[in-house]
C-alpha cells in the first residue's frame, strides 16, 4: 500500500506551487541553534551571574527574574534592560543566532541539508510560502544561497505593506519574529495572538494552500494552533511530519484538518528525501507532455528572474509546438468528410482542440497577467506562440471548408487568453506587441505562410467565413466565440477572483478586438456580428475612451491608428451590427 510519505511527494510534484510549509525550531536545532527558551533561561542566568546570585538547579530561571525583578522575563524586558541601542541589541543577540569561527569550523548555525533541501524546492517552483516560529535567518541564507531573494515578514508593518501572496513566489513568514529586529514572542501570553495583517496572513495560507509541518510540537504557540483548527475549509491536504512521539496538540490539529502523519529521522532526512524523490518523478516524466500546474508555477518563476529568460522562451516555444503537433494531427482530427461522424458538428471541434490546449493557455495566460513589471515579459516567446499554433499549410484538396477555417481557432483561442488576461492585468506592454506583431498563418494556395496582422488573421469573422451571411454566419460565430469563453474560463479563474468578473473581462476584450477589426476596414459586408456581448459592454468601452482620450492605452500606444472620436464612431457601427 502507498504511504503517506509518498503521497506527500506526489501531492508536492503534481501541486506545485500549493504547498507551504510550516518549520519549528525542531528544524533549526539540527544546525545546533537554541530555541527561544533557551536564549531567554540562558539571559537570564547571565542576568544572575552579574548579581553575584547563583540560580539553584531546581530553581526555573524565568521564574527567578519575574520574582526578582517584578516583570516578567520577555524578550522586550531583557534585551530592552540589557542592551540600549538596536545595534547592541543585535549584538547581544548574535551570538545566540549567528556561527563563531570555530562553530562555523564544525559547521554549526548555518544552514543544513534541510534547509538547502526547502531551497531546492522554492528555487523549483514546488513551494512559494515558509512559515516558521523560528526566530534565526538560516532560511532565509539558504534560499540567498540558492540565488532567491525571499520576501520576508517578520512583524506588523512588513506584514501590512505585503504583496497578495499568490503575486509572490519566495516568501518567508516569521510568525514569531526575527531576533535582528529583537521584535520576538516567546511568553505563552505573547504567543496568544497575532497582529492584524499577520493574523490575515496566516489565515490564508491556511485556507489556500496545503501544508507540510516539521520540527513543530503546536503545544506552546496557542493563536498558531488555534488558527490551524478554525479553519474549517481548506484546498489541500495537511502533513504533519514528527521526529519522536505526536503530542496530544498536533493529534487534534491532525484530527482537525484530516490530516495525515509521517514519521522522520529529522528535518534533513525529510527534507532530503522529499526533495530526492520529486527529482526522481521529474527524470521519470522527462521528455512526457509538461502538466499544467508545473507549466505555470515555472512561467511564473522565470517571468521574475533574469537568468531566467532563456529558460521562460524554451518552454513557451517548446509547450507551443508539443500543441502544434497535437491540434495538426489528421488522424486525431481529421479534415475530411469521409473521416467524420454522421452526428459531427463544429461544437466538437471546437470542444477538442479545447482539451489539447490547457497547458499553452495557461502558459499564455500566466505571462499576460503576471509578465508587466518583471524582468522577462516574455512577450516575443508569446506572439511566436500564436504562430506556432496557427496553420501554416493548406490541407489538400476535398477537406471540410469549415474545417479547414477552424485550423486557426487554437491561436485565436490564444490570442484571447493571452489578450484578456493582458488587459484585466493592465499589461498594456504585451497586449500591444500581440496586437501588432504579424504571425504567419497558411493562405488559400501556395504551400508557404503569409505574415499577416493577428487581428484580421486571427478574428473570429474569418474562422466562420464558410458558413455563408446572415444569420447562419451569426449563429456559427457565436458558437465559436461561446466555445471559447467556456475554453478559457477554468484557467482564468487563476487570475480573477469570480466568474462574473472573468465574464465582464471576456467581453470587454472581444469588444476591443472587434474595434480593431473594424477599424482596420473589416466591417463593410457585416450582416450581423454573433457575439457573446450585448449593447453594455460597448458602453463601458466607450466612457472609458470618452474618460482617457488619447490617453486610452490602444490609442496611446499605436495600436489603434484613430482618434478617440472615430473610434466612439466604429463603436456606433458595431452597436448596430449587434441587431
């Protein structure tokens, strides 16, 4: 029977990206780094010490300072009694957290196999989020180490400031503190709650994402546990990872999530193993079909790093032509009315290049939205996508005609993820270069492409040109352009936070491919326009443009050649093609 330590490995390589991890001090002890209690007992004797007292064995030390002192043995009251100033403050400090020469030496406080195991991880898309209690920074080193530079929150006001957590794709979550900020809880009173935006934090990950926790007991952090066991619906599985005996904390937590146990021999036998055996998968599955969810964890990797650049254009390029190959064989969707099903209609057509294309959707997807403001856009990788995935021959003599149009529905059906996801993401960069750039797609004769505009080439008014004027054309343009709003929703849910708005953006962008359609001289022998839009969503584009004038970012950018006046005229003439 599989355990659960390999269900665990698999939930992690098929899940990329939706796992976080929660580390104790049970992680940090393996670099011989001492808990929070034992940095405070061992203050607090050294407190005696300079009192000339001697603290009796069976004597608790924090007992001994509240007694003695009349406050309690906090870390505010120690370092803030001890050390006046921040920078003695992390001196003081130092030593408990940072390696002398000789530990350095013997390899002491400094990241272990562990902590480069998790590095792996996140520098591979497997995990974006790491919670701890831990208040050392031997995390935070190992992912610098591995070339990330992890966003850390440590506090209320980090918190506070933090980009959404899906926006993110290193970020450490010190619950507990950071000792350099000296801003750390450790009392049982201090450890019953949270700060507001650190609370909000903690929550959504708990929510949102699965969890694999190690080298935590659960007992002494009262607000963690209990944030753990309200949260009464969450998306993923939980793991709960133990060295010695599970505590009665961690077996009601477990209870709680329906979670699962797995036994270790520590934090770096766990995390070693783990990460040896999700390697193991990807050298297993190398040169199989990329799965979605890995596909978009690594665009959103690669979008954020400039070594990253040449790695983000492969695997759009290689994703798109594993497509092409899909969608343009003949024995898996043949062109020929011989080789068809009595019952067959465009609809199934339609519905199967849908099912072969939701890894380069989501690829398209993910660069538009996220692709503004990072160091890769990926923008040319993209517009080659949309010819990639357009024919750039004509089948032989006696195929369907209709069918034949249909070849270039998968880089339409690109064109409008990659376009809509842009302009909701306000990536005005990317939607104008798609817009812009010609693809090659196949003509009527000659066996080589053309370059044309991916407007006119690509517009759902030439995929339906076969099925004659009127009303015919109609109903079949409006299937098309249906299929693909039904196409596109799933992976677009990602980016949108309901399906009302993923509606309203759908539409607002066929309305502005539509007036770039007219605008470029297409419109003359429109009958009527089948569309998924009705008059409303022309009105918003039009006050919007009313709104910015020349600034309205098409118009702005080039790639609308009117004026605004003009363009509120085009708008006028497709309000009435709409009847």
């Amino acid at each position: 029977m599989v355990d659960e330590r390999m269900s665990m490995t698999f939930s992690v390589r098929n899940n990329p990206g939706r796992y976080a991890l929660l580390l104790g001090s049970g992680v940090s002890t393996e670099a011989e780094v001492p808990t929070g209690w034992a940095v405070v007992n061992e203050l607090v004797k050294r407190v005696a010490t300079a009192e000339d007292t001697s603290i009796e064995e069976d004597t608790d030390p924090i007992e001994w300072y509240k007694e003695t002192y009349d406050e309690p043995a906090t870390y505010e009251n120690l370092i803030e009694g001890l050390a006046k100033t921040q920078t003695e403050r992390r001196k003081l400090l130092e030593e408990f957290f940072e390696p002398s020469d000789k530990e350095a030496e013997r390899g002491e406080k400094q990241p272990t196999d562990a902590h480069e195991s998790i590095a792996w991880l996140v520098d591979n898309g497997y995990v974006d989020i790491i919670l701890t209690t831990n208040f050392d920074q031997l995390i935070e080193k190992a992912l610098r180490d591995q070339g990330i530079n992890p966003v850390v929150i440590s506090g209320p006001e980090s918190a506070r400031g933090a980009e959404p957590l899906q926006h993110q794709d290193a970020v450490v979550v010190k619950v507990n503190g950071d000792y350099k900020e000296t801003n750390v809880k450790n009392l049982s009173s201090e450890l019953e709650s949270y700060s507001d935006p650190m609370q909000q934090i903690i929550d959504r990950v708990f929510h949102e994402y699965g969890l694999i926790i190690c080298g935590w007991s659960g007992k002494y952090d009262t607000r963690l546990r209990k944030s753990l066991q309200e949260c009464e619906t969450h998306r993923y599985s939980t793991y709960w990872t133990y060295y010695s005996d599970l505590g009665d904390a961690a077996q009601e937590i477990v209870a709680a999530r329906g979670g699962f146990t797995v036994h270790h021999d520590g934090a770096t036998s766990l995390f070693t193993d783990l990460r040896d055996r999700v390697r193991a998968l990807e050298d297993a599955e190398d040169g199989e079909p990329l799965t979605t969810p890995i596909a978009r964890e690594r665009v959103k990797r690669y979008l954020t790093r400039e070594e990253h650049k040449i790695d983000l254009s492969d695997l759009i390029r290689q994703t798109a032509q594993q497509t092409r190959e899909d969608i343009f064989d003949e024995d898996r969707l043949p062109l020929y009315g011989e080789d068809l099903a009595d019952d067959f209609t465009a609809d199934d057509r339609f519905r199967e290049y849908g099912n072969l294309m939701p890894t380069i959707i989501t690829v398209l997807m993910t660069c538009a939205y996220w692709g503004d403001d990072t160091v890769n856009s990926g923008e040319k990788a993209v517009s080659n996508a949309l010819s990639t995935l357009a024919p750039s021959q004509s089948p032989d003599g006696g195929s369907n005609k209709r069918l034949r149009d249909l070849r270039r529905y998968p880089a339409t059906l690109g064109l409008y993820g990659a376009g809509l996801t842009s302009i909701a993401a306000e990536n005005w960069s990317l939607i104008s270069y798609l817009l812009t750039q010609p693809i090659e797609v196949s003509r009527s004769r000659g066996r080589r492409p053309v370059e044309k505009n991916p407007v006119e080439a690509l517009h759902p008014r030439y995929l339906t040109r076969e099925w004659g004027r009127g009303l015919d054309r109609e109903d079949a343009e409006e299937s098309l352009r249906s299929s693909m709003n039904k196409t596109l929703r799933e992976p677009a849910l990602e980016f949108f936070t309901s399906e009302s708005m993923y509606e309203r953006e759908f539409k607002r962008f066929e309305v502005v491919l539509d007036l770039l359609w007219y605008a470029q001289g297409n419109g003359e022998d429109v009958v009527s326009l089948g569309t998924t839009y009705w008059g409303e969503s022309i009105d918003e584009l039009e006050a919007e443009i009313k709104q910015q004038g020349t600034e309205w970012p098409l118009i702005r950018e080039g790639v609308l050649e009117i004026d605004p006046g003009e363009a509120i005229e085009v708008l006028d003439t497709i309000r009435e093609d709409l009847h």
